[in-house]
C-alpha cells in the first residue's frame, strides 16, 4: 500500500498546512458513510493530540459513526474532563461542535468488555520468540480485545513512534495489543520483553515483542489504517497514514533518526528528570527505560520526580510486594513469584535495569535511586535508592557531560546510546 507521507527536511517539523493536507490526502473521502473507530493515546504520550483531532473529525465529516477511543492498555482510566483535555475541547463544544463523535475508554480488566478473537499457541509464540524463549512463557495465549472494535467499519489508529523498551519503537499495532487488548497479550509481550532485556530491545525495529504483536495482529477483522507520527518537542517532524505495517515501518524509520542521542561514552551519574505528564511511576520508569543504554556499569541514575507519589494506581499492591529487581532474581526463585501478573514482574526488572543473582546475592548493573515525595521508606520497600528532593539541585546537574555526569531535562521520550558500544 502507498503510504501517504510528510517529512520534515533539515531536522525541521512539519507546518499545520502540511499536516492537514496530509491528512486529506491520506483520509479525505476514504470512509463516506462508514463506522469509524479512532485509537488514540492517553496523556502519558507527547503528540499534539488537540490539533490532530480536530483535523480528523473535520477530515472523516462524511462517515456514519465516528468514535474515539484511549488505547490505555492497564492505565487507569480518564474522566469525562480528563477525557475532553486530552483532545483539546471545550464542555460547550463537546455538547456542540463535537457532539456526534464518541469519547470511549479502553478497560482492559473488565470481562464484559473484552471478545476472544483467536489463540497464539506455546509453540507459535516459542517461534516468535527465539533464543528469547523461556519456559515461564510456555502457555498458549488468547487474544483478547475490546469488543466494541467488531461494530466498526475501519479502525483507525492515531499515535506517536517512539524508542520503546518492550517492544523496540511504539506506535502501530502496539495501540492494539497492549492498547485495547486482554491481561493475557499485555502480561506475555510484556515478560518477552523483559526476557530480551530492554538494552537489547529499546530502539531496534525487529524484534520478538513486535513480531508477536503483529502475529495477534492478524486476527482482527476490521481492517486498519494507521495515522503514524514522529513527535519532536510540541510538533511533528514526520506523519505516515497507509496501512499498519508499511506505515509504521517508515515511521520507525525516521524515528530511529531523530529520537536517539547517540554519546561518545557511557555516564557514571545521571539525573533523568521525569516530566509531569508520568504521574505514576509504572510510567515514570521510562526516565530509566530510555537512559540505561548510557548509564555506566556501576553508575547511578536518579529518577528525578518532585510530583510524583504513586507508585502505580492499578499495580501498586503487587509492586510493593515484590519490588523492583534484576530478571534473574525473579527467574532463581519462580515458585516465589509465579503468582505476579508477568506484566509487573516486567515492570519491575525493566525499572531496576540488567544484573546477576548469584548464591541468593543480587547484583545490580547500577544503582537507580528516587527523588520523588515516595518516602525514604517506600524506597526501601521497593529496593530503590532513595534521595530527598530538598537536597537536589538540577542546576548543579547542568553542563558536567565532562566529568561523567548527565543532565535530562525532560526524560521518557529520547533514548541515549553509547556510540559504538553494547548499549
């Protein structure tokens, strides 16, 4: 399929005349008088979402249904205000302009809302999976999703590409399987990428977690466009809209170009600073995801959060119980915590970053400590390090590349890799 596409030349980002035209061109006319859902991300993800839907719904006038749904896979869902800052209106616009089109979220533990639509067997996933393969994944897996997704004509999907530790770069079919997906694909790709580790997986475009979200792919009925962006700062440097798999490949692609800080040598300290916009740490760990390729063996990375005092709304209860360590430590002691949704024991390791466990000792590649308003004796329930906000000063951060110590500003989003190096 021909993918309509808009770069941006010089490191530049793209004009709002050529992102509407874009969007005429790959949208305009394509779904007269046809059921569309629209998958979008929730407000963990950067994308200028208010622009965006306002050119979709001005571009899909002619369908009959036009809804919108958050892709939040286990994130906790928004409410009606929530919802309506999300896509940039107004109560009186939505009772008005935007009347017609439906504001839906994604609830992924709710049986009622979920339609099985076919099975990735042991031996397909065992496949799928390669020397990545673990015995803790020998189940076969249904896949499960949102039902509501089977009234629609087309799906469309609306998201940003992004250097991503499960699944290698985000966006395309991710906004199905986790986005509106069943316990079972989440927990399982989750674990796959945590078995690969995420400095074998952040920033690579091939790899088992993707393959097997696309085999899951296959199943679903409604055919599917996908609307791809590469987010730079508040606008966009590249837009693809074709279908699911061309679409985000090129959007992959140019991802990998301007989404990675490539540095001469690995940082003994760093201070990631994870943005308001991660207000739980199930999501603030991407100020670890997307910094450990850089981070030296023995060094130590502050996640540096004043905002944040949750640790996850939805998987608080199972984190505290086991807290946050390396893979091997959950692998050397399975009966222990086979009981723990593989998608937290995921979460866990891919917080703590790479390590050994020998002889009942862990050892952790680096030490990862939290500045946050969690206590100092949550932190220790959690095996992290802890640090009082009081006594950090980000200035003080600022411009010691030199001397091994690295300042982020705005974490989560821009992957660091050492050049030449393992990371």
């Amino acid at each position: 399929m021909v993918v309509a596409q808009a770069v941006a030349v010089d490191d530049g980002l793209l004009s709002a005349d050529r992102i509407r035209q874009t969007l005429a061109a790959g949208l305009a006319g394509e779904f007269t008088g046809r059921k569309v859902l629209v998958l979008i991300p929730d407000h963990t993800r950067s994308l200028p979402l208010p622009m965006l839907f306002r050119m979709v719904v001005e571009h899909l006038h002619d369908t009959k249904q036009l809804d919108f749904m958050v892709a939040l896979g286990t994130h906790p869902a928004l409410n009606e205000e929530q919802v309506r800052r999300l896509v940039g209106i107004s109560a009186e616009e939505r009772s008005t302009l935007f009347k017609h089109v439906g504001l839906l979220n994604h609830a992924w533990d709710v049986a009622g809302a979920l339609r099985e639509i076919g099975t990735l067997s042991q031996s397909r996933i065992q496949e799928i999976a390669g020397e990545q393969w673990h015995p803790t994944m020998g189940v076969d897996v249904p896949v499960r999703i949102n039902r509501l997704i089977l009234q629609y004509d087309h799906v469309l999907i609306l998201g940003p590409t992004f250097p991503h530790e499960v699944v290698g770069f985000s966006g395309g079919a991710k906004y199905l399987f986790p986005g509106i997906s069943g316990a079972e694909m989440i927990n399982s790709t989750h674990w796959l990428g945590a078995l690969a580790g995420v400095r074998g997986t952040i920033g690579i475009k091939d790899t088992p977690v993707r393959a097997m979200i696309h085999a899951a792919a296959e199943f679903v009925p409604a055919p599917i466009t996908l609307i791809s962006l590469v987010v730079v700062g508040k606008g966009l440097a590249g837009l693809f809209i074709g279908d699911m798999f061309s679409a985000w490949g090129e959007a992959a692609d140019l991802s990998a170009q301007r989404h990675i800080i490539w540095v001469d040598k690995p940082f003994d300290r760093i201070l990631s600073v994870a943005p308001p916009m991660y207000d739980e740490l199930w999501t603030a760990g991407k100020a670890m995801y997307k910094l450990e390729p850089a981070l030296a063996e023995g060094g130590d990375l502050i996640i540096y959060a004043p905002h944040l005092d949750v640790v996850s709304h939805v998987h608080g209860q199972y984190i505290y119980e086991i807290g946050y360590h390396v893979l091997p430590y959950f692998l050397a002691q399975w009966e222990r915590f086979k009981h723990v949704p593989l998608g937290v024991l995921a979460h866990s390791t891919h917080v703590r970053g790479d390590g050994r466990y020998e002889d009942g000792v862990e050892y952790p590649r680096a030490q990862v400590t939290l500045a946050t308003r969690l206590t100092e004796a949550d932190c220790a329930r959690l095996a992290l390090g802890y640090r009082s906000v009081a006594h950090i000063d980000p200035a003080a951060w600022q411009d010691r590349e030199n001397e091994g110590i690295l300042y982020v500003p705005k974490a989560g989003e821009m992957l660091y890799r050492v050049r030449g190096g393992e990371g």
